[in-house]
C-alpha cells in the first residue's frame, strides 16, 4: 500500500466561536477521522497536526498564575502532542470499531523531535506570534490584530528525529500520529538533544516527514476546499491543478501570504521535489474525495 500522510489544520479540533472542550474538539475530529478509518485498508496513514490553540491555552494558564509553573515552549509542545494525540486516538478507535476492522489496525502517538538548525535565519528575526495577547506594549512582543503578543522563531524543519521508528511502526500495520504542532523543536549538541524555544510549521514538518520514510501522497487538510489567487477579493478563482512551477510564481506575486497558505504551498512543493508523487490542499470535509479526484487542489511537479 502506499504510504498518505494528512496533516489536520487546526479546524479540525477547534471551530471558529468555540471555546475548544474535550468534547467540541471530539466531536470535530469525527468527521475527518471517519474519512481517515475508511481510508485505512487501501494507504499505509500517517496523521499530523496543528496545536496552536492548545499550546496558546497552556501559556495563558502560566501566564495568569503564578501558582502554575513556567514551562518552557518545547515542553508545551509536548504536552499537547500528548493531548491531542489521546483525542484522535480516542476517535480513531471508535471508528475503527463501527467499521469492524479495529482488530486489523493499530495506532499509536509519537512523541516527535524535529532538528532545526541553530543558524536558521529564524533565530535572528522571530515573527511566529504565541499565546495571549495584551492592550499595551511588552518587551519582546509585537502587535497583531489580536494586540501585542510575543513572538518566537519559526525555523525550518532540518530532519524528523524519529523518522524510523514511525517507518517500522507503519511496517506493522500502525496508523501513526506524529509530528504534532510541527514537532518538538531540538537541536543537537554532541551526542544529545535539548529542546528549544521555537515554532515549526507543521505542513513544512509534515512534508520533510514524507521525503524521509518516502510517502508518494500528501494531503494537507485545512477550512478551505480549495486554494484560490486574489483570495477574499471579487475576482478570486479558485485553481483545480497547479505546477510547482505556477505555484512558486503565484507565492512571489503574493497570492499565498506567509500567514496563511503561503507555507501550505510551499509544503506541497517540497514534497514533490523530494520523491512526492501527489500533493493536494483541500478541506478537512473533503479528504476522501480529494483523493479520488473530486474535490481540492491537486499539485504536480513541473520537471522543465
């Protein structure tokens, strides 16, 4: 079987309005993983995924008491690939069961490191904003539309630390899930690792991820079934199919911002240029008709 990784935007636990409960982000996962429990007989599946609503809730609560201690980012991270990990196995498994194949399939989280490399530009300059937002200016902070937040880097996802093990875990027939919020950002100081205090984008780890255990399909879930060029304006048109080619021309004509789809696509192109076969961006209702063709927008590698 080949090998899909689906990486789940954050509307996938949590909805515009919503406060984000165990029980709201359960009931948003069902939809995306009854497509994925469907899906598990035909593709050997990995899920990764966002977590910045949760990682932003946990530096809140660290923030409003001092009774609750201070954690660094990495470990935040941490805790919320345990978090959601617990939440999409918990619906998988149902899943699983109302399709009679919860025998046959395994699952499991992985805690994920990814290397990043210490001379990332990203160091230098942190634009990643994180956690809660406040009405006058702070030391280190920047102001967004939500008010002065601070910012963090966001380096580019250099080698998935774990790689082979979730390779010999799909092997034995295991869904993984893995590289949550981009992974536990590290770097490596002669034989070891320590974490560090950043923000890896979880569709640009995801791709990194399929070049190094060679998954030929990517698909990146997010609010929207396709991708458009003039977006959110009168004359926006949505694209059906797009070079990789086409794609980096529409990125420096500033179609896809930075803060949005920008690294979706850029995500989608490094994949294709690593091995990938297919790439495609749709929504987190439509990832089985996305890949059989009928909905998303679906990139291809232009070799000229």
């Amino acid at each position: 079987m080949k090998t899909l990784i689906i990486a789940l935007g954050g509307n996938a636990l949590i909805k515009p309005g919503e406060r984000g409960t165990s029980d709201q982000m359960i009931e948003n996962l069902r939809e995306p993983i009854k497509q994925i429990a469907q899906l598990s007989n035909e593709y050997n599946i990995v899920i990764t995924h966002g977590n910045g609503p949760q990682v932003g809730n946990l530096l809140l609560q660290q923030e409003a008491s001092e009774d609750v201690t201070e954690m660094p980012l990495q470990i935040l991270v941490a805790e919320t690939q345990g978090q959601i990990g617990f939440l999409i196995e918990s619906t998988l498994d149902e899943e699983l069961m109302h399709l009679g194949i919860d025998l046959d399939k395994y699952f499991l989280t992985v805690l994920t490191y990814v290397e990043v490399d210490p001379e990332d530009r990203a160091f230098k300059h942190p634009t990643k904003p994180i956690g809660p937002s406040y009405t006058r200016r702070k030391k280190g902070y920047i102001k967004t539309s939500k008010g002065w937040r601070r910012v963090v880097p966001s380096p580019k996802p250099k080698n998935i630390v774990q790689w082979r093990e979730i390779k010999k875990l799909m092997e034995l027939n295991f869904i993984v899930i893995a590289c949550g919020g981009g992974g536990i950002p590290v770097m490596k100081e002669g034989n070891r690792f320590h974490g560090v205090e950043a923000v890896i984008d979880k569709d640009l780890a995801s791709a990194k991820l399929g070049e190094q255990i060679g998954a030929e399909i990517l698909i990146i879930a997010t609010d929207v079934e396709k991708i458009a060029l003039n977006y959110g304006r009168v004359d926006y048109k949505y694209l059906d199919k797009v070079s990789t080619t086409e794609a980096r021309e529409y990125m420096k004509e500033g179609h896809f911002p930075p803060g949005s789809m920008g690294p979706k696509v850029q995500a989608v192109i490094n994949f294709l240029e690593k091995g990938g076969e297919r790439a495609i961006i749709t929504s987190i209702e439509k990832i089985k008709e996305a890949l059989e063709g009928k909905a998303g927008t679906h990139f291809y590698l232009n070799l000229e």
